[in-house]
C-alpha cells in the first residue's frame, strides 16, 4: 500500500509543489494582517455566496453580487442607525454617570473589612474612570492615535467591501485561478477541498449573527424585566462582545456588574441571574445546534483554536477563530485521513 502511495504521491512536481506551499505559508504569516483580512473576506464571499447564485440565474453574476452586497449594507445600517439614534441617549448618560459608579465601588472597598487593609483601597478608581471618560468624550481631539485608528478601520472596511465583492463576482475566475496552482494530479483534490471549504464556513456568518442576537435579545429583555438601568445599552454591548469567545462575555458582565452596583446586591444578583440564563440558552441550545450543524466542529476543537489564534493573529483572529478552524480540519480531513482510510 505504501509503495502505491509513494509512486503515486511522491513525484517531482508534487515535492515542487509542496516547497511553494510551504514558502507561501510563511509569506502569509509575514502579511497576517492582509491575509486576516482576505480570509475575513472570503468567509462573508462565502455566506452571500449562495444569495448570488440564485440571482445569478436571472441576471449577471456581478449584477447579482453588487445587489446582494448593497442589499446586506443597507439592511446593516437600516438596523444600526436607528439603533444608535436609540441609544445615544443612553450611551451620554451611561458616560456622565461612569464617575458616580465608580464612587459607589470605592465606597464599598473602603467600607469592606476584607478589603480596606489591602492595596485595593489605594486605588483611586474615581479618578481612573473620570478620566477615562473625559478622553472618551473628546478622544477626536485629544487623541491622534485614535483618529487615525479608525481611519484605518475605515480605509480596511471599504477594501473588505471591495474584496467581498470581487470575491462574489469573479467566483468561478478565482477558482480557476486557484486550481492552476496545483499539479494536474492534485486539482480534482483540490476543487473538492475549496468546495468543502466554502460550504462549512458559508454559514459561519449566520451562525455567529444568531447566536449574538439569541444573547442580546435575552440580556435586553432580562434587564428590562428585572427593571436595571441601561437595559438595551447593556443587551447591545453583550451582544457585541460576544463574537470574542470566553473574554467577550466576561467583560460584558463585568461591565453590567458595575452598571448594577449602585443599585444594590438584588439588581446586581438579577444580573448575573439573567447573564447565566443568556449563556446557559446560547452555550447549551443556540451555538450547539447552529455551530454543530454548520460547522461541524467539537467545542474543544473550537477552543484550540481559540487559543491559538488569540497567540498569533488577535483579536480578528479570536473572531474568525471557528471559521479558521473549520479550514484547517477540513484539510486535514482531506488531506490525511481520507488518503489512510
């Protein structure tokens, strides 16, 4: 069986071919900023992706992929827009009121027995956040690091829209152009494992967009029943901090713990109450089922993963760390164990 494999596999062209793969790999980790962001890229190319297909079969495919494109861009800021306008009298008054909770956890750690004779009484958490949210305020004009930050986020959010759409509407040229790359006797392999790719992390988009609805959805109503303050703010930012695995949600609590203080043990008891409820339903029903069927990943895989992105590629890297994921056990999958099998 092995003299089949080496006669078959182990040729010149395929060890060629195996050396630029490898030179390749280690040029993309010297751009990893640039390949996140085409892979993030792909990974929104393949969840619109089937939407272009089946308005492909009306119309021309980049007709259909800048209707499709528009059309997600416009329901984002058809959702966002009114939303901010919603909540930016919250976001004013949660700021203004950033110092008055701040007091009220100072209080507590001077006035805790277990805790004023430690060096958390030294810290002088009022004039941290105070400033904190003086610079929050006016960081346009006070911060030239920040301005240009979202500058760049601006500038690598068109060039996303940009890539997405050329992604979308020149489908089939990228894949031709992918498959020239591989020896003749490779490409059947290789068109599977692009196929096999786009339909696992096609739906990594939708997976993750409910499984943060399912937590904010029920953080909002949560807050809302048990009566704490900056119900919807709070339900948004635990939402959004939730596309970063384990550390997202933390901050999240912490940040509705400190919104709650001030109120007393009961609203801060109901927090955690309807924050444990929020996990419990995304963690045991939503991402299980969603995830599971998409992805077809284990949690633990999913975790690896997690860690090891957060070592190398950040915070976009936590992100798309399932998606990513779902790459590499595809390859391997492809790769190894259908080839032993």
């Amino acid at each position: 069986m092995f003299d089949n494999l080496f006669q078959k596999y182990i040729t010149a062209k395929n060890i060629i071919f195996f050396i630029i793969a490898v030179l390749f790999i280690i040029f993309v980790a010297k751009i990893k900023d640039i390949a996140i962001l085409f892979f993030a890229s792909f990974v929104i190319a393949c969840s619109l992706n089937p939407l272009v297909d089946k308005l492909s079969k009306k119309i021309k495919r980049s007709i259909s992929a800048g209707i499709v494109l528009s059309g997600t861009l416009a329901v984002i800021m058809a959702f966002f827009v009114p939303l901010v306008g919603l909540l930016g009298h919250e976001i004013k008054s949660f700021i203004r009121h950033i110092p008055q909770y701040a007091d009220s956890i100072k209080t507590f750690i001077v006035a805790a027995p277990f805790i004023n004779h430690t060096k958390l009484a030294d810290i002088d958490l009022t004039a941290f956040l105070s400033s904190a949210t003086d610079i929050t305020s006016t960081f346009v004009n006070q911060s030239i690091n920040i301005s240009i930050n979202v500058a760049q986020a601006f500038v690598y959010l068109i060039a996303a829209t940009i890539i997405i759409y050329y992604f979308m509407a020149d489908k089939e040229i990228v894949k031709d152009a992918y498959l020239k790359m591989f020896p003749v006797d490779m490409k059947e392999k290789a068109k599977d494992i692009i196929s096999s790719i786009s339909s696992k992390i096609g739906g990594y988009v939708v997976a993750q967009i409910a499984t943060m609805s399912s937590v904010g959805v029920i953080m909002t109503i949560g807050l809302l029943i048990s009566g704490i303050d900056y119900a919807l703010l709070l339900g948004l930012i635990t939402a959004i901090l939730d596309i970063i695995p384990v550390i997202g949600p933390a901050i999240a609590l912490i940040i509705c713990l400190v919104t709650a203080f001030k109120s007393g043990a009961v609203a801060m008891l109901l927090v955690l109450v309807v924050f444990a409820i929020a996990q419990i339903a995304e963690n045991n029903l939503v991402r299980p089922f969603i995830f599971g069927k998409i992805l077809n990943l284990h949690p633990l895989i999913i975790y690896l993963f997690l860690f090891i992105t957060a070592q190398y590629l950040g915070v976009i890297g936590v992100i798309f760390a399932p998606a990513i994921a779902a790459t590499v056990c595809v390859l391997i999958e492809e790769l190894y164990i259908k080839s032993i099998n």
